[in-house]
C-alpha cells in the first residue's frame, strides 16, 4: 500500500548507442551512483529556478545533439533493408 507521501517510480526505457550505454555506465561507476539517479538528478535540475541551475545553460546545444541523433536513426530505419 503507498500513500500520497511515498514517492512513485516509472520506468524510461532508451536505446543508446553501445559507446553511449558504455559512457553512462562508466560515469555512474566512476562516481559511484546510478544510471537512474544521474537521470533524477538531471530532471530536477531542469525543473530548478534558473539561478540554481547546472545543465539548463547548455540545453540549446545538447537539443542541437539529439536532434541530430534522433534525424540520423530516422534516417536509417527509413532505408530499406540488404537481404
């Protein structure tokens, strides 16, 4: 049973690269926290008044990056098969 002071968790499922997972994997490692905590932490900083925040400065160019990577899977799902 949870009541409305317990916290709720969802799952975000995401297809990386294998150098992306392999990256997310070795930073959570080096630091010592998790794949899932390091994601919360980056969220909450997005949601953070501007003065307090660490990553949302350089959200235009990570969005120019995702952008790109989201076209270029597009892209490839798009192309037809070698059979």
């Amino acid at each position: 049973m949870t009541t409305d002071k317990e916290p709720r968790y969802r799952a975000v499922h995401a297809y990386l690269s294998d150098g992306a997972h392999e990256t997310w994997q070795e930073v959570a490692t080096q630091y010592g926290i998790s794949v899932s905590g390091l994601i919360e932490a980056l969220g909450a900083d997005l949601q953070a008044p501007p003065d307090e925040q660490v990553i949302a400065p350089r959200l235009p160019e990570l969005i120019k990056r995702a952008r790109r990577i989201d076209a270029e899977r597009r892209r490839r799902a798009g192309r037809p098969s070698r059979s």
